[in-house]
C-alpha cells in the first residue's frame, strides 16, 4: 500500500497544480474581458447618445431622414452575374421626314401638272442710290507752320554774346527742339550757306571753327539762304 499511495499523490498533486493554475488563467481572463465589455458598453452609450442628438439635429433642420434597412444586392441571372436593372433601351428611331416632304412634293405636281416648290418666289427690293461719299473732315485744327531750320541758327545766334561752333549750335537746337532731330552736320551745312550769303560771319581759332550772326540781310538774301537749307 504504501508504494501505491506514493504515485497517486504525486499525481493528483500535479493535477491540483494545474487546475489551480487554469483556475488562475481563467479568472484573469473573465477579468481582461469584462473590462472590454464596459469600454464597449461605454463606447456604446455615447454612439446612442450621438445618434440621439443627430436625429435631433435631422429634424430641427428638415432632412429627409435614410431609408431604414440593408441594401439588398441585386438578383444574379443564370450567368452568374449581377442582374443590371439600370439598363437602359435604346429609343426608337424616327422615321425620316423626306418620305413626308416627298409625298407633298408628289401630290402638288399630280394636281397642278406643274412641280411643286418650296417657297413662292420673293421680289428683291430695289437697291437704294448709292449716297455719295462724303468728304472726311479733319477733327484736328491746323497747326502753324514751324519755323525754318535757317531761321532757328539765326535766332540763336542773334541771343548769344560770342561766337557758337556748329556742334554747340546743334546741341541747344536739339535740346529746345527735340522732334526737329537736328544734325550737326545739317546745321554745319546751314551756317556756311549763311556766311556764303553774309547772313552770318565765320572765325577761325586753332582747328575750330566759329560763327556769330551777321546785320539781318535784305529779303531777296534772306529768301536765298532759306532755299538754300538742305534739311529742308
């Protein structure tokens, strides 16, 4: 007996130890999912009080609300694919309106002998007499004619104390009038016809040459010189 007793103790010590262990894991499990189910619980409670207040909100602002229910696929045909119930025929033809106009056209030329037409004839309108053109008008006034190049040098020569070379003479003109675009070698050109016609009087220092105004010529002079002027 007593070698008998010594392995069913040891046996049934080992299953203690299991069951207590199970008894262990099992109770810490109840535990790990009840406190699931109260996080859900809560996280329940406050879904239906959001739902709650966003039925509220639907009807305070008059929108219809969804329709209740699952959506319930479509019936499957004997393909095996989905019945389209979407598919739209396609609309019937209309028959042409030649044959109509044909059949017009054929019953007045049967009973006046003559084809038939369309449209009566319109008479064109008499064209109207052409009006005379009238002559363009100019809406800007006319503009007083400018002075001459020759009078310019001689103006500005008369207004200066001493004696002005061509490149300082054609420097003040362009500067006074800057739409003429006065030369240098224009207004060269326009002193020496006025030397040449003693309009004008010309000195010489060193390489450079200098001019001052001359007494005013008689008019037959000063008209020479003027036609003289090659910028003109």
């Amino acid at each position: 007996m007593p070698e008998t007793a010594g392995p069913v103790t040891e046996l049934a010590s080992q299953y203690v130890s299991q069951v207590t262990k199970d008894l262990e894991e099992n109770v810490r499990e109840q535990e790990r999912v009840t406190a699931e189910i109260a996080a859900l619980q809560e996280r329940l409670a406050a879904l239906q009080h959001d739902h709650g207040i966003l039925l509220n909100m639907q009807q305070a602002l008059g929108i219809a609300a969804p329709a209740a229910g699952a959506v319930v696929p479509a019936p499957r045909g004997k393909s095996g694919g989905a019945r389209r119930t979407d598919t739209k025929k396609p609309a019937p033809k209309k028959p042409a309106a030649k044959k109509s106009a044909a059949g017009k056209a054929g019953t007045g030329k049967a009973a006046t002998g003559k084809p038939a037409t369309g449209k009566p004839a319109t008479k064109k309108a008499p064209a109207e007499p052409a009006q005379p053109a009238q002559p363009a008008q100019s809406s800007q006034p006319t503009q007083p004619s400018q002075p001459t190049l020759v009078e310019l040098v001689r103006r500005y020569l008369a207004e200066q104390n001493e004696p002005r070379s061509a490149a300082e003479v054609a420097e003040a003109l362009g500067r006074t009038y800057p739409e003429r675009a006065v030369q240098t070698k224009v207004v060269r050109t326009t002193l020496e016809n006025l030397v040449a016609r003693n309009g004008a009087h010309r000195s010489k220092q060193g390489s450079s040459v200098f001019y001052t105004v001359a007494a005013e010529p008689a008019p037959e002079t000063a008209e020479k010189a003027e036609g003289a002027d090659p910028a003109e």
